[in-house]
C-alpha cells in the first residue's frame, strides 16, 4: 500500500480511504478467535474508546472494536480496563474515554487545570472540607461507588455535613484531578473509585510529568496518526485539546516532518498529512459504526469526508427526530450508504429496526449488505431474531433482504 508522501494535494475520496486505513478498517479480519493482540491493534489505531452511558443497542466502548474485528467477546476489553495486569484507564479524553496507561504522563496537564464546569471548581474551592473527607474516604474503604460514599456522608447537625450531591461533585472534581480512578464498573455501570496507587502499575506512576508542550505534542500526534489525514479542528478535537497549544504542536511537527501540510479538494483550511498514512486504493468494509465512533464523533469532519450529514437524535423529543433515537451510520466500502436506528429488545431477544434509511446515492447492494451486517450484530448481542424495520425509505428492501437470507444465529420476525 503505497504512502501518499509525494501528493501535496488530494482528492476527497483519497482523503477518505486514508483516513480509514487510519482509522483500521485495512486490517485484515482476525482467522480465528479474537485475542488481546487484535484488541492491541485496534487500540493502536484508535488511541482511545469514547464512553457513554446510553444502553439502547450496545455500550459505546465496545461498538468500535466490533466494527473493526467483527463479533469478540466483550470481556476481552472488560479485562484490558478493568482487571489485574490492565492496558487501559479511565479518564477525560474525548470526554470521558478509555485510554493507554501509558497516556497518562501525557494528560496530568489536564489533571493540573480547573474543571470545565465552572460549578465544580467553584464547590471544590469552597468546601475543601468535603473535598477531604472524600478523598480519605476513598484511601481508607476504596473501592467504592459514589452511592457508597454518600451513604456515609455525616449528615447536618448545625453547621456540619453535606448533601448528597455535593458529594457527588466532589468526587467529579477529584476524578477530573486525577486524585481517584476507576477501578471498575458495577452491574449498573457506576463507576466504582479507588485512587491510582491501587489501580495503575508502578512504573506508570513514577513516569516523569512531561512539560505541557511535550505533552501537546504527544497527543497530536497520536491524533494524526489515528485520523491519517485531517484539519487543526480535527487534530484539537480528538483529546479536547486548547487552540493555541495545539496550533504550536502542529507547527513542531511539521517542522521536525511528523507532519505534512497538504490540500484537500473542498476543505477550506490547511490539512495535515501524517508522515506514516498510507493511501490504500480501496476499502471493503461492511459494517455498522457506532454513533461515538471516531470516524464520526466529528460531524463537520463525517460531513467534509464522507458528505454525511449526521446528528445523534438521543435528546431531540421523539416528534422532532427525523431518523430515530440510536441511529448508526452502515459504512460499506469507503462511503457511508445508510443509517438505521436500532434497538436491543433483550427481553424479547429481538434486534428491532425502528427505521433504515438509504443516502443519496447509496449503491443497489445496500440493502443486502445492510441485511447480512444485522444478523451478524444480533448474533453477537446475543439477539435471537431480527424484526422488521419499521419506517424509513430502505426498510421495505431491507425487510426483503432479511427475509430471504437469514444467517449469523438470527432469524427475522
């Protein structure tokens, strides 16, 4: 696969299948069972995992390894982040991520700095008492959920005391501060605390604390070597990092070669190439991509790369949606050919299709690649059927083509 380094500009689809080989979609699909080496090459390529809480198809951090590596077991990453010898943290990355450990030299710059939320800065300034008993609370009967905390919160007695949600932002601003980790998540999916010395390895707490230029420069790197190709947007958004120290690390790495400033057809601002992408000539993908994924948490980006238009309609009020609650975008090839929102009904072990929708110019083999990519997702959910979808302009073809080829462990109904 050739390296696109003489190009100093590009056209949209090169740009596009640079960025998912970037972003993994070149890998080739794991023979056998999926292991911690292709959970490694997935993380390698991603950098980090975008976390969320919403649980209507699957939990956010593990839609992007299915997307790459097809059906895994989810306990595979569930020990990476969460048992003995871990690979992965928690922590603020593109909002609250999982993360390598080795990345956290690199983010207690982060941890040094005020929270974005004004009110828990403002809480922790004012009651540095509260801000004390539960950080001891935390040394001293660790692991423990917020829940747990608060329910040996000294209640008021004059003076005395503290309500239970200012509790809570205690412990937001000592886990934005790095003072308490996550040890693990309960059967809930509440974070259970516990502090570093207990969750990370030695060596990773004794690292020297890098200057916060080196540190920019680290994650902007990684940024570009994740995305392949992209704009200083995109770069500063992949970590949440700040204007200007992210506009000097590009410069450093342009000026040491790590990065190559090219043009994209249609892209109004400068566009850096990363020395290592490479230009594929193809891409055959066929899968669904979690609305968190990194090839589209970035709408403007899905917009300037694929011309998706995209918007995640969780908080829209259900009149006011125009696709559906949870709605993945389906990548086949390089293009992203559709969107369907989806629905894990785990009672009734059905996979439901409350819509599919085809975009403007979506190929006639949509709908049956589309088919076959949701018999494999609901086998791996564990889902035993796949219902009819229903509404949406490619749901009478996408119901055509579920009917006649059921396979993957999932039936239709």
């Amino acid at each position: 696969m050739p390296r696109p380094r003489a190009l100093d500009s590009l056209s949209p689809a090169q740009a596009r299948r640079i960025a998912l080989a970037a972003q993994g979609f070149l890998d080739p699909a794991p023979a056998g069972a999926v292991d911690r080496r292709h959970l490694r090459r997935v993380l390698g390529r991603l950098g980090l995992l975008q976390m969320d809480s919403v649980n209507v198809l699957q939990r956010a951090h593990y839609l992007p390894l299915y997307s790459r590596l097809g059906p895994y077991p989810t306990q595979l990453l569930d020990r990476a982040a969460y048992r003995g010898d871990r690979e992965l943290f928690e922590y603020w990355g593109h909002e609250a991520s999982l993360l390598p450990i080795d990345l956290h030299p690199f983010l207690r710059w982060r941890m040094a700095t005020d929270h974005p939320w004004g009110g828990v800065s403002r809480l922790a300034q004012r009651q540095r008492g509260l801000v004390d008993w539960v950080r001891n609370e935390v040394i001293d009967n660790g692991p423990l959920t917020a829940a747990q905390i608060e329910a040996d919160v000294p209640r008021r007695t004059g003076n005395w005391g503290w309500n239970w949600s200012e509790t809570k932002i205690a412990l937001e601003w000592l886990f934005w501060r790095g003072e308490v980790l996550v040890d693990r998540r309960n059967s809930a999916f509440a974070r259970v605390y516990d502090i570093p010395e207990r969750i990370l390895p030695a060596s990773v707490l004794r690292a020297p604390t890098p200057e916060p230029a080196e540190a920019y420069r680290e994650l902007v790197r990684r940024s570009a070597l994740s995305l392949g190709v992209a704009a200083e947007p995109d770069l500063r958004d992949y970590f949440r990092l700040p204007v200007r120290p992210t506009r000097t690390a590009i410069a450093d790495l342009v000026e040491a070669g790590e990065l190559i400033v090219v043009s994209v057809a249609g892209w109004r601002t400068p566009v850096y190439l990363h020395r290592d992408a490479r230009l594929p000539r193809w891409v055959r993908a066929s899968t669904l991509v979690s609305p968190f994924d990194p090839v589209v948490w970035k709408r403007d980006r899905a917009q300037r790369l694929f011309d998706f238009s995209y918007r995640i309609e969780i908080y829209t009020p259900a009149a006011q949606r125009v696709y559906g609650y949870y709605v993945l975008p389906f990548l086949l090839g390089d293009r992203l050919v559709a969107r369907v929102d989806l629905k894990a009904d785990r009672a009734a072990s059905v996979l439901r299709v409350p819509a599919a929708w085809a975009e403007p110019k979506a190929p006639p083999e949509t709908a049956a690649a589309l088919a076959a990519e949701l018999h494999r997702l609901a086998g791996w959910l564990g889902l035993a059927e796949v219902a009819a979808p229903e509404r949406g302009d490619l749901a009478g073809s996408l119901w055509a083509e579920l009917d006649a080829q059921p396979e993957g462990g999932a039936g239709v109904v």
